[in-house]
C-alpha cells in the first residue's frame, strides 16, 4: 500500500511540475514574442523615418564663395544645373570669368627715381579660374563653402637686391624715326618716358599697357599715324607701337621671357619683318617677365633732335 501511495504522490508531482514547466514555457514565449513584436515594431518605425527624411541634393543647396585671402563671402551660388554636366561647366567658366574682371589686378611694377630710390609698386591679384572650376564641379552636401583662390604677388625688388642695377648692359636696341615728324615723335617720346627706370625683380612681370597707360589727349598725346586692319589711320598715341617694338627687340636680345606679343597687320619700317609688338589700349598688349634670378631695369631714350629712339636693359655687374 506504501508503494502504491508513494508512487501516486510521484506522479502528482511529476504532474504538477510538468504543468508548471508548461505555464513558464507559454509564458516566457508570449513575452519574447511580444519583445519580438516591439523591435519589429521599431524597426519598420526607423525605416518609414528614414523613407521621410528628404535625401538632399547639390542642385538644391545653396553655396557660399568666400575669398581664400580673408574668408569673406563674395557670392552666394545655387547649382541648379549641377546634373547637366555641359550646362552646367559653361555656366561656371562663366562665373569664374566675370568674377575675374573685377579682381585680376596687374603688377604695377617699381621704378627708379633721379636719385637711385625705388619709388612706387603694387602687387599682381589673380583669381585662378581653372581652379575656382575645379571647385565648384567637385560640390558636395556637407561643405556649403567654396573657396575663391586669389593669389597675390608683391614686386620682388628691394633697396640692396636694386644696388648698381645700373652698371651693366644686357642689351641694347635702336630705333630710327623723323625728327620733323613733331605729333608723331611726342608719342614716342611719353611712352619711351613711361618704360624708363621700370625695375623687374626675379619672376616679376610687365605690362606694357600697364605701365604706359591709356593714350589720350589730357595726358598730353597726339593724333598720329597708326595702322589698323592693314591701313594706316590717324589716332591719338599713333607711334607708341615704335616704343614697344623697340623695347622688344632690348629685352629679347637680353633673354627675358615674352609673354604676350602680336604683330601688325602689315609692315612697318622701324624694324625687320616679324620683330614689331603692336599694342591698343583695351587690345593687344605687349608683356614679359623677367625670368633671370637678378634684377633688371629698363632704360630708354628718345632723342627727338637725332631721331633715334634706344631700349637698353640693365643689370648690376655682380648679377652676372
């Protein structure tokens, strides 16, 4: 009888601990299913907030271009074409253009004075446009900021560097013109006036528009003969392209670097077939630089009596 109740009493609990075990089981999986269900709920939740959050785009933004000198805004451009990569390149040459106009400064180059002092000078402003391009075509959506890289060159002259520039003749070139030619031979003589002293330190470049400035009457120049479109015509500042021919024929003779040179539209006779440098204010220009490691200086003379009108460049002795 014993047996018969002890085994009873074991499979009551047997029983009983197998319907606990059960209860657990149902309960534990309703709660893992119902974290289950709260972290799918979460999941789909994050997903539909991200499908709500508006992708942003370049052609959307708005950028700020700021001087890479002071980091000042310049302009504010929105790229609307930035998809279109043809329209959109134009467009930006074209800003990089106009943008251009109002910065490139040339170098206004040091001259020396009665008394051997270096007097004047500005720098050269130049505003990289291939490189501002290069910018704007490599936009992102976290950087609204676009530099505008402008570069500024100082004129590399100094007191001692200029010490004796004088001395020495790089060389030297001569050209003739009429003496009784007085209105012509007035223009001459300014321009020639303009160019001499001008002093070039290493890597410095010159302009002769630049330096002679604009050919007017207030400035005292005359009307003269010139040649356009292969005819000669008279002008105010005819003759100033003799000043620059000649001065191109001084400075290639002494090995400077020619920049910027255009011939006329038919020949003139101060100098051989393909050695002139015409020049127009607002056209044409004749530029060089000097690409020696020492300093030069422009020397030039326009003798109206004898008609001889000389470019020499120079150097101190100890530069070479």
């Amino acid at each position: 009888m014993k047996k018969v109740l002890g085994a009873l009493l074991l499979g009551a609990t047997i029983v009983s601990a197998f319907i606990a075990y059960s209860m657990y089981t149902n309960h534990t999986a309703k709660q893992t299913a119902a974290i289950e269900q709260k972290q799918a709920a979460k999941k789909a939740e994050k997903k539909t907030e991200k499908k709500k959050k508006p992708v942003l785009k370049v052609e959307d933004l708005t950028y700020q271009l700021k001087d890479s000198r002071t980091g000042q805004v310049m302009k504010e451009f929105k790229p609307v074409h930035y998809k279109d990569k043809d329209v959109y390149d134009q467009e930006i040459k074209q800003l990089a253009s106009e943008l251009a106009k109002g910065i490139d400064t040339p170098m206004q180059n040091i001259k020396m004075d009665a008394n051997g002092s270096l007097t004047g000078g500005s720098k050269q402003i130049i505003l990289k446009e291939a490189e501002l391009v290069k910018n704007l075509q490599n936009l992102n959506t976290k950087q609204l900021d676009v530099k505008v890289p402008i570069y500024e060159t100082a004129p590399n002259v100094t007191a001692a560097s200029a010490h004796g520039i004088a001395d020495v003749s790089l060389a030297s070139y001569s050209t003739r013109f009429r003496p009784s030619d007085t209105s012509r031979n007035r223009n001459v003589q300014l321009s020639a006036e303009a160019i001499n002293n001008v002093v070039l330190g290493p890597g410095d470049s010159f302009s002769y528009n630049q330096t002679v400035g604009e050919r007017t009457a207030e400035r005292g120049y005359q009307p003269a003969p010139e040649i356009i479109n292969k005819q000669l015509v008279m002008g105010i500042g005819g003759g100033i392209c003799q000043t620059s021919s000649t001065l191109f024929n001084a400075i290639d003779g002494a090995g400077l670097q020619v920049t910027a040179r255009s011939h006329h539209s038919k020949h003139v006779g101060y100098v051989p077939a393909g050695r002139d440098a015409t020049v127009s204010w607002g056209g044409p220009d004749f530029k060089f630089t000097n690409n020696k490691d020492y300093p030069v200086i422009i020397k030039a003379y326009a003798n109206v009596n004898t008609g001889v009108l000389t470019v020499d460049v120079r150097t101190s002795q100890r530069a070479i």
